[in-house]
C-alpha cells in the first residue's frame, strides 16, 4: 500500500492534537490551582474538570490510532468547541495573564477538523455501515 501526502498530514494533524490534549491532563488531574480556578471561574469544579479530563484523555487515545482517529477528532472538535466559546463567552481568551490555553484549544480545534476532512470517505463509509445494521 503507497502513502500519499494525505496520509501524512492526517497522522501529523491526529498526533499534534493528542500530544496536546494528553499534556493537559496533568494540569487537570493534578488539581493544579490554575486548572482549578478556571473550572471554578466556569462555576464547573471539580465535575466538569475531572469529566473534560476524562473526555481529553479518550480523545486523545483514539487519536493516536488511525483506524479510529475520525472519532477521536470528533470527540475532540466537540470538547475543543466548547473549550474555545468558554473563553471567548466567559472567561476570555486571556486567563490569569496567559492566553496559552485559548490557543492550545484553536490548535487542537483546527488538527481535529483537519483530520476529519481528510477522513470524510472513510467517515461516510462508517455512517453508512451503521445505517445498514
């Protein structure tokens, strides 16, 4: 089987986005206080940290493995969404001094709907299937 360009820019795509999303983990698991109070700012602490965590960690799982890396990015533009409009809604795209959050999550935003173009055969293939069942 040859590898074209496409190949390559899906794996770079699926694998800076899941380094990013499995770095955070520490921050959260950890209780660290700068996680902490943004959760808390979010009035979401410790359920919503834990649970995004939790999320984050699948994602970024799935992620690494292309089989399954369109659900991965999937799972991740949905958190990554929803981590973006938090900052731009709530607590603003600079949080404590730092805006390395806001764009830690466009990142990860941008790669997982990256690999989801370039998997949209292989994504309506497996549409398809499970309509079928």
């Amino acid at each position: 089987m040859t590898k074209n360009a496409n190949y390559y820019i899906e794996r770079v795509l699926a694998i800076l986005a899941a380094v990013i999303l499995l770095y955070t983990l520490y921050f959260k698991f950890s209780g660290h206080p700068s996680s902490v109070a943004l959760f808390t700012e979010l009035g979401v602490e410790p359920w919503g940290r834990i649970g995004t965590g939790i999320l984050e960690f699948i994602a970024g799982g799935l992620l690494l493995f292309r089989n399954v890396s369109f659900h991965g990015a999937l799972l991740g533009l949905g958190i990554m969404a929803g981590a973006v409009l938090s900052h731009l809604a709530i607590i603003g795209i600079e949080f404590q001094g730092d805006y390395q959050l806001f764009v830690m999550a466009c990142i990860v935003l941008a790669c997982c709907a990256g690999v989801l173009v370039l998997r949209k055969e292989e994504i309506q293939t497996f549409i398809a299937e499970v309509k079928n069942q």
